[in-house]
C-alpha cells in the first residue's frame, strides 16, 4: 500500500523541481525528504526520480504517479467534505499555520468567535516561511495558511490547486521608544528620523526592501543594526536602541512603543489566507476562513481610526 505522506513529498517535489527545494518547502532535511521517496520508489516497485551527482528528476514513472496523486488528493478532501456536509455544525479539526505578527494579533478575535462552534477544533501553528506553509496547504498537511506579500502586487485567486483570499493591507509605521523626542508627533516624516540609529530586519528580508525602497526615494542613508524577527527588533525599539518602520498589525498592540503614522507613501503588506481549492465546501474550513475574514476587519478598522 502506498503511503500517503510520501506521495504527498512527491506531489511537492513535482512542484518544486529539487530536493533541496522540496526539503526547504516541507521544512525537512534533503536527507529525510530523499530517504522517504527512496522509500517510496520501493513500494512502487519502479523508479521515480531520475538522480544525478546534482540533481533529481521526475521520471516517466515518476510524473504518471504525480498526476495520480493530484487525484488522490481531491479525493481525499472530497471525502472529507462529503463526510462533514453531513452535519450542518462545523465540526472536526482545522490546521492554520501563521507568521508570529499575524497570528498574535488575530489569534485573540477568532477564538472568540468560533467559541460558538463547540465541536470544531482550530490549532493555530506557527508559520516558519511562505513557500513551507503553501508547500504544506497543497500537500494537505494544513487546512489554512496566512501568508504575506511585499510584492505590491495582488495575487490571483487561484494558482494550481490553491486558493488566495486577500485579507488586508498591512500599512506600515514608523515604531519610536514612547520616550523620544518625537513621539509626541502623530504623523512622522522619512527625514525626520534620517538622523536616528535604525534597527532592521537583515538584507533581503521583504520588510528590510520596504525600508531600502523609502531611503532611496528619499535619498537617506542611516547607520542600521540588523536583527532577525519583527518581535526582537521592537523590543529593541522599546529598550531605546533606535527606530524601525513595521506593520501596524505587529505593533498595534503593543503598550512599550510608540506608533506613528509616515508622511511618505509606503505600500504595505498584502495578507492572505490560502486553502486547497478542493476544500472549498468543508463547513469546518469555510467557518474558520470566515472568522479570519471578520476578525482582521475589524482589525483594521482600528488602523484605518488610528
């Protein structure tokens, strides 16, 4: 019998194109993720990959059994559905994963709105990146993801057997200590903190482009001390080591730091939650998407007062 985790790494595989892809996607080793296809090359009896000193790829074997498995996973979520339609209460366990910003700042409204939905479950785990959360949702490991885009461009609707819901834009604003000098200033200009020591994700991190993108067209150059994680860097803010610009949905609730409005146009964040395009009639799905729908509105009806 073959076993469906495996033909799930192979679905991604087919998707990703590499092992070392496939393995950064599902969060594995490159080790771990080509031992389980070895493993399921030996329950098919044939081979899969095709392997180089280099690289992998799919076989004509290998490619029929992927196309096999796209059905093999429809059918499994029609199952689902197909069982869950039978109850017309929600009912069962819906996996979301989420960056720490987001989830800290709506984990609070959607358990409170599904506390109605006494047989439905929501497990809430932490997104470690994008590409493993979607990689994760195809393969129907996780029901839900929240994802971010710093792109400025909207994503389609669909894309292969996922579908995108925009949630939000995700506006971003300039964090202060609550003691500076400038604090007191409800809307804060890029030249106004120029002089400031500055503390920012490291180079290449989407929300460190965002602020190289504001510095260049302002012609601004500022020293900057690098930090891994948006939750670290406002700390640092708080304990007075310098600036930052952010999402507001990461610092909206924070008491240790002031948040500002910046003069400057900057496109923010884009938010959205993705699922398998086939869970569309699960109620379970459906009732926890539409709680994150109402939650991160009001949010930001907040952001909008602000």
């Amino acid at each position: 019998m073959l076993d469906v985790r495996r033909l799930r790494l192979l679905y991604e595989f087919a998707a990703q194109g590499s092992i070392t892809a496939t393995a950064a996607a599902t969060g594995q080793t490159a080790s771990a993720v080509s031992q389980q296809l070895a493993a399921l090359e030996k329950e098919t009896g044939v081979s899969l990959l095709e392997r180089t000193a280099r690289s992998a790829q799919l076989t004509d074997a290998g490619r029929r059994l992927v196309a096999h498995t796209a059905h093999i996973l429809e059918a499994i979520d029609a199952a689902e559905t197909d069982l869950a339609a039978e109850s017309a209460e929600p009912r069962g366990r819906v996996t979301v994963a989420a960056f720490p910003t987001v989830a800290v700042a709506l984990a609070g409204p959607i358990v409170r709105r599904l506390r109605r939905y006494p047989e439905l479950q929501m497990v809430l785990l932490q997104q470690h990146t994008v590409s493993e959360s979607l990689a994760r949702v195809r393969s129907g490991e996780i029901d839900l993801a929240l994802i971010d885009d710093w792109s400025g461009q909207r994503r389609p609707a669909t894309a292969g057997p996922l579908t995108f819901h925009h949630l939000v834009n995700d506006p971003l604003v300039a964090v202060l200590p609550v003691r500076h000098p400038l604090a007191d200033k409800e809307v804060l200009s890029a030249h106004e903190l120029a002089g400031e020591s500055w503390i920012a994700s490291p180079e290449g991190e989407p929300s460190r482009m965002a602020l190289a993108r504001l510095w260049r067209a302002e012609g601004i150059s500022a020293p900057v001390s690098e930090f891994e994680g948006l939750d670290t860097i406002l700390t640092l803010v708080a304990k007075g080591l310098g600036v930052t610009v952010a999402p507001w949905m990461a610092a909206a609730e924070r008491k240790d730091v002031a948040v500002r409005k910046v003069a400057e146009d900057l496109p923010g964040r884009e938010v959205y939650v993705v699922h398998r395009t086939a869970s569309t009639g699960r109620p379970a799905v459906m009732t926890v998407l539409q709680a994150l729908h109402q939650s991160a509105r009001k949010l930001m009806a907040a952001a909008e007062r602000f």
